[in-house]
C-alpha cells in the first residue's frame, strides 16, 4: 500500500503589513500571483498594467477588458499606466538597444514611479523557475560574464518576485482551480525575440530535474561574497573607479564594476577577460593607458578613469547652428594665456576633427607631436582645428 505524503500549500512569504504593486499583464503567471496573494494582501495591493502601445488597439483593449474583470473577481484594484505611441520606439533608439529591452526598461520605470507616488512598499513580478531557466540559458548561449549567472534575484531594490521557485505546471494548475480566464501576448509567439525563441525550441528539451539544477547555479552564484566597487559616472563621456576599491574586490565583482564603466560611456560589447587583466595590472601600475574602441582608460595614482572619446569626425563650423560633441566658444580676445584665439571669420571654413597619430602642433620651443603634449598633460585625446 503506497502513503500518500500531503504537499505543503503553496505561501508566497510577503512581508506582514506592506503594501505593494502587483505588475499585471493580464497573462496566465501574474494572475496566477494574485490568485496566490490572500485576501488581506490584496486589500493592500494594485494591480498595475502598463500599456506598451507597441500592439494592435483591438488586441490590447480586450485584453484590458479580460484583466478589469479577473481583478474585480479576486478583489483587487485595478490600474493602467499608458506609455504612449511610439514611447517604446523612441527609447530604443535613443538607448540604442532592442524592443524588448526597451519595454522592459521603461515598464519597470512606470512601477517604480506608480509606486513611490502612491506609497506602496514592493512592486512584485510573476517570475517563476521556467523564467530563471530561460534566462541562464540565453546568457550562456550570449557568453554573459559569470557575475550574470546570478540570473534573476528574488528580492532587487524595491523588487520581490514570490514565485521563483515556483515551477510552470503549479502556476497553470493555481489559475485552473480559480477558474480564471487569461489573455495571450501575440508577441510571446514572435521567435525574433531571443527568449521567445530559447522557450519555443530549447526549453520544452529540458526536463524539470535539470531546471531545477541550473536554478541551483544561479542561487549559488547570487550567494557569492559581493562588495560592489563603486562607479562615479559624469554624465555620457567620462566614469571613474577608486584603484584600491577595485583591486581588493573579487573577481566578479571587477568585472561588473568594469562593465558598468564603459557601459556607461556607450559600449555595448562584452568586457573580455584579456581586458580586465590589462586594467588591474594598469591599477597596480598606476600609471599607462589602454585605448578600447572609442574609449580611453587611464591609470593614476588614486583611480582609473575612463573617458569616451568622440569618434573621428569632420564638422565645417557654421556659427551658432553648428552642432559639436564638444563646446566650443569663439572669442577674439582673452586674458587666459593658454587659450586658443581664431576671428569668427576664419571659422567659416574651419574643420574640426579628433587629433591622429601624426597630427603636429608649433609651440615656442619648436615642433611638437600632439601625442607626446597628450603623455605629457595626462590628457585622454585632443580635438584638432584643420585650416
């Protein structure tokens, strides 16, 4: 005669007496989060759908039809926040980055807004195990630095997400026995989106012993000593990091304090290993500089500091109108001695261009390299006025 072993209910594991946004896109896991959530937690709770503007109208307001009455039968209230036409477009542009980044960055953004202006605690995600896998799995088919592997975190700033350890088949099973009808993203089916496809032909091959295995690695990962290393970023075109605070971290932690460095400045690309090594022996060092693309990183005594360099470029000057990566003032006389004095009439045909190797200045003392003054004044690059 087999026993029969009664499974312990499911319990999110919320903070007593907080309150918190629940984000909601209507589909089958984020109700399955409010499903789970009791009665009280509700009552201190909003549903919050944000509108991406990024689908059909007709698709998306019958999917906020379905989500006012799934919200009304399980007693919570229900809100919509509206990014707008083309918001997500324009974003992705301007960061440079995809439709699917773009969404997620600006979604988050609106909670964290609808949040902080209505005074709740938490915004809390319907991320579960299957979520975990797909994401280990595309930073390892992305060749993502090891700190990655951390993949998604239960608890992130102002962030819970309550059913990570959650497998697919119980969150189905919950919204089933609630009888609650969910609606369908059309863009889920997209296989362009790299997840999309990582669900669709990768994930259904992996069986639940070995998701719960690369959940594993990603808990023991995240559970790593981390002594984050500072990052002062200055807008878009210079970050610095203390040397002694890098050079006592561990090595994941350098690695992400670097990442974020030149992804700051704009670079897109992965922080090889070869790279690190030549910035901690520049550290050690204190001294030298190493040129990466567009960026040049150099080492003094106290810190390293990173610069974006502007990319080669020629621009006729055209007055007021003229549009530079740099500022530029026009002046027939100074009192500074060390400043460069040209008429506004002879900028009408100058150009403008980033200093190269052979590129020769004539100073007092004679002829000069304009790369030996750039050593010589621990300047990252100088910009040159042709003409």
């Amino acid at each position: 005669m087999k026993s029969s072993k009664r499974q312990t209910p499911f319990t999110l594991n919320l903070p007593p007496n907080e309150r918190y946004v629940v984000a909601f896109s209507g589909g089958i896991d984020s109700l399955a989060l409010i499903a789970f959530m009791s009665e009280e937690e509700r009552k201190r709770s909003a549903a919050v759908y944000v509108d991406h503007s990024i689908r059909g109208r007709a698709e998306l307001d019958k999917e906020i039809s379905l989500n006012r009455k799934n919200t009304r039968k399980l007693g919570i209230p229900f809100y919509i926040i509206k990014l707008g036409d083309g918001a997500v477009e324009k974003y992705s542009l301007e960061k440079d980055c995809g439709t699917e980044a773009a969404a997620r960055n600006l979604r988050y953004s609106a909670l964290e807004r609808f949040r902080e202006e209505n005074g709740y605690d938490w915004i809390l995600t319907a991320h579960h195990q299957d979520d975990q896998t797909e994401t280990l799995v595309m930073r390892m088919m992305s060749s993502s630095p090891f700190w990655s592997y951390g993949g998604i975190r239960e608890v992130e700033g102002h962030v819970r997400r309550p059913l990570l350890t959650l497998e697919k088949k119980e969150i189905k099973k919950k919204v089933k026995e609630s009888g609650l009808k969910w609606s369908e993203d059309s863009t889920n089916s997209d296989e362009n989106y790299k997840r999309n496809w990582i669900r669709k032909n990768i994930l259904p091959s992996i069986k639940l012993k070995e998701k719960r295995l690369i959940s594993s690695i990603a808990s023991n990962v995240a559970s790593f000593p981390s002594i984050e290393v500072a990052v002062t970023i200055y807008g878009d075109y210079r970050a610095t990091i203390l040397s002694n605070s890098l050079l006592s971290s561990y090595p994941w932690n350098r690695e992400k304090a670097i990442f974020n460095a030149l992804s700051s400045l704009g670079n897109k690309e992965r922080v090889k290993r070869g790279l690190v090594n030549e910035i901690i022996k520049g550290a050690e060092r204190k001294s030298g500089r190493t040129e990466f693309g567009n960026i040049v990183i150099r080492y003094l005594k106290d810190r390293i500091e990173f610069f974006a360099v502007p990319s080669s470029f020629i621009t006729p000057y055209r007055g007021s109108d003229t549009v530079f990566p740099f500022k530029i003032r026009v002046t027939n006389t100074s009192s500074d001695p060390l400043a460069l004095r040209i008429p506004e009439s002879a900028l009408n045909t100058a150009i403008f261009r980033k200093a190269n190797g052979s590129d020769e200045i004539e100073l007092k003392d004679g002829i000069r390299k304009v790369s030996s003054l750039l050593k010589e004044y621990h300047l990252p690059y100088a910009i040159v006025l042709e003409n």
